[in-house]
C-alpha cells in the first residue's frame, strides 16, 4: 500500500472516529446515567423500550469504534490489509467497503 493510500485510509478511519465518538456522546452513552422518568407516568414501558434500543444502538457503536481503532493500530504496526486468520492480504475492493475489516472475505463468516 502506498504512502498516499495509508494516508488517506488514516484520515477516514481517524474520521470514522470522530463521527462514532460523537454519536455515542450524543447518547449520552459514556455515562451511566440514564434519564429519570416516573415509573407511575403511563408510558413508562415506551421509556423502557426506548433505553432498551439506546442501549443496543451503543454497544453496536462501540463495537464499531472498537473495529476503527483496531484498524488504525494496523496501520501504526504495518499489519493493515492482511487478514488475522490467514495472514494472506485482504481485497483493496473489501477494504475500500470495509476499511476496518480485519478478514478476508474467506474468513469474514467465520470470525
């Protein structure tokens, strides 16, 4: 990969970052504070449901953010491209899609 290309991957996955940082905060994922509602307020199961989805909605962002920092840590070791399973380099078409992927497309549904 070329130094161009290492940059730009970089900048995107830095960006990445950024947009799923923000979105946890906007959340309020980063505390565990969750908002107060009366438990007699006759929607209190929408609430409920509600926090429910936050909840999934974070710990899939998260998992995101953790990919994208995982990816940028390849990056700094000289590992980004090549597949964790095989060690075999990962299609330029799969890491343009999927720039934090860590597997090939071979090894993608068994991870």
């Amino acid at each position: 990969m070329s130094a161009t290309d290492v940059s730009k991957v970089r900048a995107d996955l830095e960006e990445q970052r950024t947009e799923l940082q923000s979105r946890l905060g906007e959340l309020g994922a980063d505390t565990d504070s969750s908002p107060d509602f009366d438990e007699n307020f006759a929607d209190s199961a929408q609430v409920a449901a509600e926090q429910g989805e936050n909840l999934t909605l974070a710990a899939n962002l998260r998992d995101q953010l953790d990919d994208v920092q995982s990816a940028l840590g390849r990056l700094d070791a000289g590992t980004y491209g090549r597949c964790e399973v095989c060690g075999k380099e990962i299609s330029e078409a799969r890491l343009e899609a999927m720039p934090a992927t860590r597997y090939c497309i071979e090894h993608a549904s068994s991870a």
